[in-house]
C-alpha cells in the first residue's frame, strides 16, 4: 500500500488505484445464511454513495459525530469509511443522545431514537433490502442511498491528525488507525496482498475492528466477516476456511 496513506479513506483509495477487482470484503451471516462478496471497486462505490448522503442529504461536516449502532457487517464497514471520507468521527455503540447524527440497525432503533440529529437505520438484510416500513423517525438507508452519486469530493480536506474514531471509549485520529493497523497486521497473520483473514469478532472493540476492516484495508489483504460464527461447526468452520482460502483466523 501507499506509505503516504494518512486515514482509511486513503488506504481505500490506494487499493481502488492498485487492484479495483479483487475481493475486499466477503460477509457471512449464519443466522441467515446470507453471503456477499465485495471487490475493493463494489465497495468504494458504496462507499462513495453513502460518503455523498452523508455530507449532503446529512448535512454531516468534520468533526460531527455520527453514533454508528451496527454490527459487524459489510454495510457497518462501508459507513466506517465514508465518516472516514467525509471527516466525520466514527463513534462505534457511542451514545446516540451525544451524537450530531445516529446510523442504527434494527435492534438498536429506540436507543437511537435519543439523537436529536438525523436518523438513518438498516434493515441489515440480504443484498442491502430494504425495511419493508420505514422505522418513524428515520431515514431509509437502503431508501436513500442507491441514488447517490458514484463519485465522492470532500467540501473539506479531512485532517488526518483529527479524530475520525472512537471505540470502546478509545478515541484514535485517522494517521493512528492507519498507523496501528499497520502496527499490529503481522500479529494477525496479515503479511501483505493476498492475505486473508477471516474474522468472528464484532465490530464494538479495536480488535474486532483491526481484525474486519482496518488491518486487511491497511495491507492490500482481504477480511471474511462472520457474524454469528458461533453457530457454525468445527468441520463447516474447516470448510469455509478452506474454500475461502482464508490464510489466518481471529475469533
């Protein structure tokens, strides 16, 4: 990856410039059986759509703070990088009632009704679907972002040295998260392109975080997310593994 990369939404560039085709992300649900694969040029697409209803439907601008209520999930690692894009801080499970604007799955909506800002929830179903009602109060995301533009320009340069996340009450500058990502890649068997590591973490510590989205982005490798690992077997466990062709593990 580029050595001049100072936030995320760098890192995510450089891949997009090195190999827009090969495989970023693929999100297992084992509660649904749900599978999606996610080249690194699908997902800066989403990433940009939702980047563009962020700083404009959203009015969102650097140093807001958007409560980010999701699971691990493909759509959560998609909002981590457009609040990177925009300059916005990334609070994971943070307090929605202290929060500019809340993005909420589904189980989360009436706590993230606390914010007084906007509102945007995801239903979290196959193929980004969306609610079948919209939940009052809120913003459809699968509604609102599909006609988003394809191409994202920041109105501000983001700092790389401003706060861009917060998890677990750990608060990191955009240069920090690439930096420790970095740092800590080899630990997890992330050794540089074509690495891949499949991670049951969630998304609420900076493990889980390093883990699906920050160490793979950071070293030109890729991340199989699982949500709900814990109902899969041992043997159905070795056979993903393998078909993935996962290179090492975090759980």
């Amino acid at each position: 990856m580029n050595a001049t990369d100072r936030t995320p939404a760098d890192l995510l560039r450089s891949a997009l410039a090195t190999d827009p085709a090969r495989p970023l992300v693929t999100f297992y649900d084992d509660a649904t059986g749900e599978r999606v694969e996610l080249s690194v040029a699908t997902f800066a697409n989403w990433v940009a759509k939702t980047s563009n209803l962020l700083q404009g439907e959203l009015s969102a601008e650097p140093g807001d703070r958007v409560a980010l209520l999701l699971p691990a999930h493909w759509q959560t690692a998609v909002w981590l990088l457009a609040c990177s894009s925009v300059g916005v801080v990334a609070d994971v499970g943070g307090d929605p009632g202290a929060a500019d604007l809340v993005v909420s799955g589904p189980d989360t909506l009436d706590a993230a009704r606390a914010c007084s800002g906007e509102r945007v929830a995801l239903a979290l179903r196959p193929l980004g679907g969306r609610f079948p009602q919209a939940p009052a109060g809120f913003a459809d995301y699968a509604v609102e972002v599909p006609s988003q533009g394809d191409r994202f320009v920041a109105y501000t340069p983001v700092d790389p040295e401003e706060a861009a996340l917060v998890v677990a009450g750990r608060e990191f500058s955009g240069a920090e998260v690439v930096e420790r990502a970095r740092a800590e890649a080899e630990g997890l068997g992330l050794t540089g392109p074509g690495s891949r590591l499949l991670s049951g973490l969630g998304y609420d510590t900076w493990e889980g975080l390093a883990a699906g989205l920050y160490g793979p982005l950071a070293t030109g490798g890729s991340v199989v997310l699982c949500r709900h690992l814990e109902q899969v077997g041992e043997d159905a466990l070795a056979k993903r593994i393998e078909s993935e062709r996962v290179t090492s593990v975090s759980r």
